[in-house]
C-alpha cells in the first residue's frame, strides 16, 4: 500500500469545490438577479425546443417546449410584482413570442387560453 494516496472522496484535491465560496456568491446575488436569469435560461431553453435556434428541427420538442414556456409564465405572473416592470416588460414580451412561436409550430393548435402560459397570461393572439 502506498503512504501517499488519498483515499477517494476525501476532499483533499484541488478538484474539490469550495462550497462556503459559493455560498458566499449566491448570497451576494440579489433575488431580481436570480430571477431575471432563471427566466432568461427558460426562455433559451424554449425557444431550442421549439427550433428557433440555428439547428432548427434537430432540437425541436414541442412537449418539451410546452412545459419550459408553461414554467416561464408561472415564474412571471408570481415575480412580476418582484422584479419591476423595467425587468418584466421584456421577459413578457419575449414570453409572449414563444407563445406565438409554440402556437405556430404545434399542428393541431390549443385552443384560445389553453396554450402553454396561458393559464397565467390569457389568450394569446397573432
């Protein structure tokens, strides 16, 4: 057996990574920062599933992309209050096109109010 190894799992390798520094930046972060960015990822997300990306059709998942905008319309009708409308504004615009977007795309379209997001941002309309 050789003295110098450091049995596995032990934390003893620069590997490892500093959770108290994390900690410490999450804790800087203000909650519209976390917000804003947690919209903005879902949004990213949405709009690969729904093929508006470079790669178009290879990504394309409209029940992925269904429950990624339905999250993104929850997120914002319960944030909106929180982040102000200078924050708000172009994430629901931006909602808003992905629904347009997941409308066009669908082949047997929701009805009215029944769309992904809808359900917290009413009928959305072309």
């Amino acid at each position: 057996m050789n003295d110098d190894a450091t049995p596995a799992g032990s934390g003893a390798g620069n590997d490892t990574p500093d959770f108290d520094a994390m900690t410490r930046d999450i804790a800087e972060v203000p909650a519209v920062e976390v917000i804003v960015t947690v919209a903005v990822n879902l949004m990213s997300a949405a709009a690969v599933k729904l093929g508006l990306t470079e790669d178009g059709d290879a990504h394309k998942d409209l029940d992925e992309a269904r429950k990624l905008v339905h999250a993104l319309a929850g997120l914002l009708d319960a944030g909106a209050t929180e982040i102000s409308s200078f924050h708000a504004a172009p994430l629901r615009d931006g909602l808003k096109s992905l629904q347009l977007a997941f409308r066009e795309a669908s082949i047997v379209p929701d009805e009215p109010g029944q769309g992904p997001g809808e359900k917290y941002t009413g009928p959305v309309f072309g």
